[in-house]
C-alpha cells in the first residue's frame, strides 16, 4: 500500500535502556596502576549520583549504532526536500560552514581590540553593503538576532523617528495573511494592533487601506511576498497611502528570496525592512541555533539605527557610539557574526546572477507544485505563486481528512510535512515552499506521494486517517506531551 516508500529511516530503535544487558562495556581501559580510591570519599559524596538504577549497559558498537540510528530520526534537509513554508529551508552549502570556521574567524573575541579586529569589522561592512544593494535601502544594522527580533528593532526605529516628530501615534496596520511575529511585535513596541483584511486574490484591498490609513497610524507592516505567497502587486500605492497620512510602511523581508536579484523594497517605497539571513541568505535554518535578522532602512531612519555603527576612521573601521538619537543597543556585541560570515559567503559566491538565478529557480519552483497539484488539491487563491504556494483540505474534508491528516501521510512517503495549518486565513491550509534547491525529479517525487495520497482519500481515508503507519510513533496526543511530558525513563517493573 505504500509501494513508492523511500524510508529514510530505521524506525524500530528501541531505548538503549532495552538494549542493556548487565556487564557490557562500552569501553577498554588499561589495568589500574594506582591504588583505587572510593569515589564517594574523593569527589565528596554530593557529586557521586546513587539514584541511577538499571543504567544501560551496551557494548561499544551497540552505543553507535543506537545513536547513529536515531540521528537518521531527524529528518533533515541533506535527507530529502524540507517543504515547510513560511520557514525557507533551502540547502546550504558546505562552504559556507567551512569559511565559518576558519579560525581566525570562529575565535575572534568580541573584547578584541579595534585594532585586531579590522579583518571582522571589513565582512560586517562589506555585507552591509551587499545587503544594501540588494534591498535598494539606505542603511543597515546586522545586530537583530532573527527576524522577529528584526521586527521589534525596526518597529522602534519607526515609534523614535515619529516621536522626533512630535508624536509616536498609536496603532499598527497588520493585514491578516501576515506571519504571528508581526502582531506580537507591534504589541511589544507599544503599540495597538488594527487587522485588515485580505481580498478574495490574498492581496490588500487599497480602498479598505485607504479607509483605516489615518494620523493615528504609526505604520503598516506588510509582508512582501505575503504568507500565501502572493506579491502584492499594488505595493507602490500602497506606500503611497500610507505616507499620505505621514505613516511608516514596514516591510517583513522573511520572503526575499523571492525577490532577490529581480525587485527592491527599497524602489517599491519601503522604509525599514528587516531580511532573514538564515531563510535567504545561508546558515542551516531550523534546527534551533543562532540567526540574524538584519534591519535595512531608507536615510530618515538612520539616526535612530542601534549602536553601535560601523564606521570608516583614519586608522581603519571604528565602532560608533556616539549617536544621540540612537535607539540604543538591542544585542550584545555585534550581531551573530558566524552568522553573517557565512551570508556574505554565500552572497560573494554566488554573485549578482547567481542570486538572481537562485530566486528564478525558488519561484519556478513553487509554481510548477501548484499547477501539478491543483486538480487535486483546492486552492484558495489563484495569483501566481512566488516562492510557496497553499492549498487548502477542503475537498478531502470532505471525506473527514484534515490537512493534519495529509501531513502525517506524508511521512510515510518519506517527506516532512509541509506548514500545516498556516496561514490562518486559508482553513485547512497545505503550505508548501520547495526552494530552488529541490532538483524536478525531487519535486515529482513529492509531487507524487502528494497525489497518491489524494487518491486514497477517495478511495479508503482510513489510511490517511490512521497515518502514519511507517513510523515507530503514531499519532501522539500533542496536547498532552506539550502539558506533561515525560522526561524521565522508569525501568519497567
Ligand atoms: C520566519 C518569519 C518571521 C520570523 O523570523 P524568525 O527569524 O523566526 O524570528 C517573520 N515573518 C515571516 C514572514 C517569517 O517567515
């Protein structure tokens, strides 16, 4: 039944606690040539843990293998095509780990002198240069953490530089396609949230914006592509209601590598933006390391940029801190540099038409998922996709299968599930983003188990319903493993 299964994994690792049996050793030591000493005595009996009962013992090659095996539980994206949207999990060359790990790099010290430090201070410069050019903004910080962080930076550029006008104002615009991060942020700066609603093509309707834009408004922000993967192909007016009321327009750039190489925020009428360097720009995105969400901004806003700032000297690059109208410093240091390092490899690498060439392939991409699944997935909005596309479950709801269901099929056919769920306004919502990574048979491969699995909806939803069936673990119950989970292994009695 499920014929077309490339199993990625071995899925039947018991515990190493089940694969214990007393007396095996993992190791081989040379014979003690000391007198022995009681543990308890030596290290104080505070230090020596007596409540570990029924600790596995394994052999050497048994250790191994069970945590070689489980690492294969993990499904990562150096095993197959990773279709999260919203997350861009595209590959990530080997390159750029290896230039970020050159040593005089991964060991620079961040209490190093100026002086010392010139070669660190040249990639932070130059990649605000890159960023610049590619964002048609005026001015960057690398400094934000991640995107979100990006946000909440670029949103206090807007209330410092309204304030300096005399009056922060009150409220944000968010349109409902926009990513959970943008309310939160609005909130954190102070800010009342106001949501305006999408039109039936997933765009903002401009008489809707023209009729909530008004002098208490701080600032929109928009998304660009949006969450349904969609340009909003008005932008330009749209800036230009905005700034009629004197409002700031934010763009969240999570989606630029959509964008890249083919069109500008900055010539589009953005005033601050923040970019995901580890969605477009490499750095393996997901497994819950460091980030950076690097904030562009047109020159109005650049007094208010956080400190400190790079700055050319007569002796070299400084660091700038003597900038009053800052709005002060919103990370330690200087940014994730590993971070940056690898993003202005991957930029310099690739080149202008590399670039360009990585964003035509993200957006083809996309739009031959979705004209190969449309005739058996609903799709809520019809606009050409940019770099993801989303479906909604409401043909197979009909048959009670749920995107959820779909998602956890999916796992038997050997893929990670898409975003499931998201965004919020498309009930039922298949999100999938595929990258310009994923070669075409990797995509008729996903392609192919999306369709089978349309089928046995039709045919016998039982399958899906009960999926997945490959795995070691069904259906857990989420709700309660988030609440009370179970951290600790008791031996069976
Ligand atoms: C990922 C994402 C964010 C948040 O970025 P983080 O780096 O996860 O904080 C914000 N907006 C959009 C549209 C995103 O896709």
């Amino acid at each position: 039944m499920i014929s077309k299964v490339r199993s990625h994994v071995t899925q039947n690792e018991p515990l190493l606690f089940e694969l214990s049996s007393p007396g095996k050793k993992a190791y081989q030591l040379p014979e003690l040539d000391v007198p022995p000493v009681n543990a308890s005595k030596a290290l104080g009996a505070e230090h020596v843990r007596s409540e570990i009962e029924g600790f596995p013992e394994v052999s050497e090659v048994e250790a191994i293998r069970h945590f070689t095996r489980l690492s294969t539980w993990n499904y990562a994206i150096d095993l197959g095509l990773y279709p999260l949207g919203s997350c861009t999990m595209k590959y990530n060359p080997r390159l750029n780990e290896a230039v970020a790990r050159i040593e005089g790099l991964a060991w620079a010290h961040p209490y190093q002198p100026e002086s010392l430090s010139q070669g660190a201070m040249e990639i932070m410069s130059a990649l605000e240069s890159a960023l610049i050019e590619i964002t048609g903004m005026d001015a960057v910080t690398l400094q934000p953490a991640a995107g979100a962080h990006g946000e909440l930076t670029g949103i206090l550029l807007v209330r410092a530089y309204l304030e300096s006008l005399g009056n922060p104002r009150k409220k944000i615009l968010i349109p409902d396609s926009a990513h959970g991060t943008n309310p939160a942020t609005a909130a954190i700066a102070g800010y009342a949230v106001e949501n305006i609603k999408s039109n039936d093509r997933g765009m903002i309707d401009l008489e809707l914006l023209a009729r909530v834009v008004d002098e208490d408004v701080a600032a929109l922000m928009i998304t660009n592509p949006n969450t349904l993967g969609v340009f909003e192909e008005q932008i330009a007016r749209i800036a230009e209601i905005v700034h009629s009321k004197g409002a700031q327009v934010y763009m969240d750039g999570a989606n630029m590598n959509a964008l890249v190489g083919i069109t500008r925020p900055g010539d589009f009428g953005m005033d601050v933006m923040h970019l995901n360097l580890h969605k477009t720009f490499s750095t393996p995105h997901g497994g819950g390391g460091p980030g950076s969400g690097p904030v562009a901004v047109k020159k109005h806003l650049e007094p208010f940029l956080p400190l400190p700032r790079l700055k050319a000297g007569s002796s070299g690059l400084t660091f700038d801190y003597d900038r009053p109208r800052a709005i002060g410093r919103v990370k330690a240091f200087y940014g994730n540099f590993g971070v940056i390092v690898r993003a202005l490899a991957y930029i310099m690498a690739h080149g202008g038409e590399g670039l360009r060439n990585a964003t035509m392939d993200a957006v083809l991409n996309a739009n031959y998922i979705r004209k190969k699944l449309e005739g058996y997935y609903e799709l809520p909005h019809s606009a050409p996709s940019m770099h993801e596309c989303v479906f909604s479950d409401a043909r197979q709801a009909k048959q009670g299968v749920k995107t959820m269901d779909i998602a956890k099929r999916l796992i038997d056919y050997g893929f990670h599930p898409y975003t499931v769920s998201f965004p919020l306004i498309v009930h039922g919502a298949l999100m999938i983003e595929p990258t310009e990574t994923e070669s075409k048979r990797e995509l008729d491969l996903f392609v192919e188990a999306l369709i089978a699995i349309a089928k046995e909806v039709e045919e016998d939803p039982e399958i899906v319903l009960k999926a997945p069936h490959g795995t070691r673990t069904g259906r857990v119950d989420e709700v309660t493993a988030a609440r009370k989970p179970v951290l600790r292994w008791k031996p069976a009695d």
